[in-house]
C-alpha cells in the first residue's frame, strides 16, 4: 500500500511551506518517524517525519519549491515498491512546541565577561531551527486525524509509554489541543515508580538560562563564499524593514544599583533554593521596566500609519530577548506586568531553555508589546538595539559593573565609593514617542532599580 505524504500546517496562519532539503531520496527506505524533508515557512523551520516504514516511491516537489498546506510531497511504499493507490496521510501538522522566525533585535544578552552575568536570556531577534515535529499518534501513522490533540511528538509518546500514561485518555493544553510533554507528566499517576531502566538520581539542577555553552569555533568560515541562509535572509529583510518603518534613536541613562545589587547577593542562594532557578540581575530589569510602561502607556503602544491610528496596550506583553545557537529569538512573556518577580524569574528562565531547545511554540514568539534585551551579557556597557517591529520600544540593559563613584554621603559630604552601574539605553519610534517621553520613561526604570525595594517580592 502506498501512503501520501503531505504538506503540514505548520501555524495557524500559515497557508504554505518550501520543501528546504529531502533527506530521502526516491527508491531508498525509509523508517516510520525519520525525518523525511526539511520544510520552511515565514514561521517555523522543521524536519517532516515519514508516517509510516517502507520505500520513498517518489517525489512529488523539489527542492526550493513552495507548494500549499496539504499539497502531496511524496508517497511511500510500505511494500517496498512504488505503486498503488495513495492514502492520504498528513505527517504532521506542526511541531509540538515549533520555533517561530526572528520578530526583532539586535543583540545578544548572555552572561557578561566580567563579574556576575547580568541576565538570564540573551538578546533578540532572528528565527528558527529545526525541531522536532509531530507525527500521528497511530504507531502506522495512517490512522484517521480526530484533531490535532491525537497528534504527538515522539518524544512526548516515548515519555507516555515509560510512565503508563494512555495519550487517548489525556487532554492537551497545546496549541490546538496538542498534548504536550507537561500533560503527560501531570497526568503521570503519583504512585508509579520511576521508569526501572534508568538509575536512581537527584532530580537535575537547572542550569543558569545565562550562561551560554562554548560557541563553536568559527574560524572554518575564513576565505569561504556560500549562500546565505534563509534565516539570515529573514533577519536582513526584517532588520532593514524595521529601521526604514520608523523613525529609531536611542536614548542612554546610568543608573547606581549599588543596593539592588547588595541584595541580590544576599537573596540569591535562598531564591535558587526555593524556585529552582537562579537570580540574575534580569528579572529585577524586567519588573520595572514593566512598572514604567504602566506609567508611561506611549511607550507600550503601536502605531499604525496606514490607518492613521496609535493603539495604546492594556497589558504589558513583555519579549525577552534570547540567544540560541541557531539565531537571535524573542520570546514573549503575556501579562509580564502581572507576574511578582519570582514568577519574571521562573518564566524567563522556562523561556529562555526552551527557546534554546526549539520548543516553544509561535504564540510564545509573538504578540509582545515592549521587548528587553540583554546587551550587557558579553561584558558590553551599551548599544543601540532595533525596534522589534510592530512596538514602538526597546529596553537594552548593559552588563553590570562596579566603578568609583562621587556621592553625596550626609555626613561626609562629596566622597568617592565603589558603587554598582548599569547603563541603560532605550531605542524608541520617534513618531510616537518624544525625547521628553523616553527620558521620563528611563527615569522611571532608573529609579525603580535604584531604590532596589524588591525586598517583598523575594520574600524577605
């Protein structure tokens, strides 16, 4: 029997793909699950996997050639031989947790060279890799689609089956009811042992989203042309895009966190204890550059020129910029200004390792109002980040360093201390947002970081 394979829907609003590279070529096996093609869209970049064992028949489009949703792309011979009438399967619809293209940003916010690195995400921008796709939760993978909650990755089902958890009976919280890894785990009975093919261990310490592993050496690239990739075609489109849609500057504040930084230092073992992740300078940026966009609601809007009309947001969605090996993302936080800052803590940290792992979904990569980046992670002080289109704002936080100060001391007077500066620069849309306006915006975030009043929220 012949099965078709088909172009998936890889997002809600995605009506098309572009078949990248065949990982199969026509007369050669194929097992049920291994990546079969490499299909890109505007949102995601992912491998499609084969639905079913047997031998690729034939190949119904080319590479670099965009076809729409449920377009054939091939049909297998689960015989061994090309030939008979193909049933129509979709090998997937989309990714569990896919990775969406880059929104916007210029720069990396990973663990600065010097002292204690500031943030736990690094910085913006660009787009995807490949992860790695659902397929039918049918073993053959020929089985009829009841909607995209009977669609797993392998993953997820290898997880199911080494904790007992029937898929049928669990209902997905993924996009489109797509059951994901966290559904199995909660429903995971709570008196089944761990799995007995694998020894007993502490549970696993989350490693600091901040600190990036060793880059690759890049050094094979020296006197090399080749073609630039489609996720770099994307951030120059979207880079250039962006600074010719608006009119960007930057503005540049310091900001003395001497205090802010002497409790962290005090809070950060009790904190990692208690929440399991560990106390970066980012989330103390994050909780008030969130109380400033409350306080100044220009800074948190977007314009549309087209439709003469500037739309002003309820809710602070916040993106965190995140550096990734494969690119620059921007996950975003919905309702940022909702959450104390143990729960900035846990989401950026839960955004950050999944952005890295290809496994957040294109809702978590869209949607944001107002995006940080963390340009202080390389030991950098400041630069001029891009807006992250369509906002009219970004917030970069430099990389924390202690410098001699003169402040003004009570009862001594004028004298020199070691403090702890940061320096704090805000790129904005001009047409929309005033000089006047950043400043006072940046005044805000610098006050708030400068009091360093966070003792409530760390439960102190």
């Amino acid at each position: 029997m012949s099965v078709s394979v088909t172009m998936p829907r890889l997002g809600e609003s995605v009506s098309e793909g572009t078949v990248t590279r065949w990982l199969k070529k026509e007369g050669e096996r194929v097992e049920a699950d291994e990546p079969l093609l490499e299909v890109s869209t505007d949102k995601v970049d992912t491998e499609i996997p084969s639905p079913t064992a047997g031998i690729v028949s034939a190949i119904r489009v080319a590479e670099d050639e965009t076809v729409e949703v449920g377009a054939e792309l091939a049909t297998i011979d689960e015989g061994g031989s090309a030939g008979g009438t193909p049933t129509p399967v979709v090998a997937e619809q989309m990714a569990e947790e896919p990775v969406a293209e880059q929104t916007g940003q210029t720069e990396p916010a990973e663990p600065p060279a010097a002292a204690e690195p500031p943030a736990d995400a690094p910085a913006a921008e660009s787009p995807a890799a490949l992860v790695e796709p659902a397929i039918p939760a049918s073993p053959s993978g020929a089985g009829q689609r009841d909607g995209d909650a009977a669609y797993v990755t392998p993953l997820v089902r290898k997880l199911a089956a080494e904790r007992g958890v029937d898929l049928g009976s669990i209902s997905g919280t993924g996009v489109g009811g797509r059951i994901r890894k966290q559904d199995v785990l909660e429903a995971t009975p709570a008196d089944r042992p761990a799995p007995t093919d694998r020894p007993a261990q502490p549970p696993p310490q989350r490693q600091p989203s901040a600190v990036p592993a060793p880059a690759a050496s890049a050094a094979h690239l020296r006197g090399r042309t080749e073609k630039l990739s489609r996720l770099r075609t994307v951030i120059a489109k979207r880079m250039t895009e962006s600074l010719q849609v608006s009119a960007q500057l930057t503005t540049v504040t310091e900001a003395d966190i001497t205090i802010l930084a002497r409790l962290r230092e005090r809070a950060k073992a009790e904190f990692e204890q208690r929440e399991g992740v560990r106390l970066s300078f980012l989330p103390f940026f994050a909780a008030a550059a969130c109380d400033a966009l409350r306080a100044h609601p220009m800074v948190n809007s977007s314009i549309d020129i087209a439709e003469g009309t500037v739309t002003y947001h309820d809710a602070v969605h916040l993106g965190i910029a995140v550096d990734t090996d494969r690119g620059l993302l921007v996950p975003v936080i919905q309702d940022a200004g909702d959450l104390n800052l143990s729960g900035l803590a846990r989401k950026i940290a839960d955004l950050a390792e999944r952005t890295r792992n290809s496994a957040v979904s294109p809702d978590e990569l869209g949607g944001g109002t107002f995006t940080l980046t963390n340009t202080g992670s390389r030991g950098v002080l400041f630069d001029t980040p891009i807006i992250n289109q369509p906002q009219v704002g970004i917030l970069g936080t430099g990389s924390v360093v202690k410098r001699p100060v003169i402040i003004d001391d009570p009862e001594l007077g004028e004298v020199t201390a070691v403090r702890s500066i940061v320096y704090l620069a805000l790129t904005y849309d001009h047409r929309i947002v005033d000089g006047a306006d950043a400043a006072r915006f940046l005044t805000t975030v610098r006050r708030r970081l400068e009091e360093g009043a966070f003792e409530s929220q760390l439960g102190w």
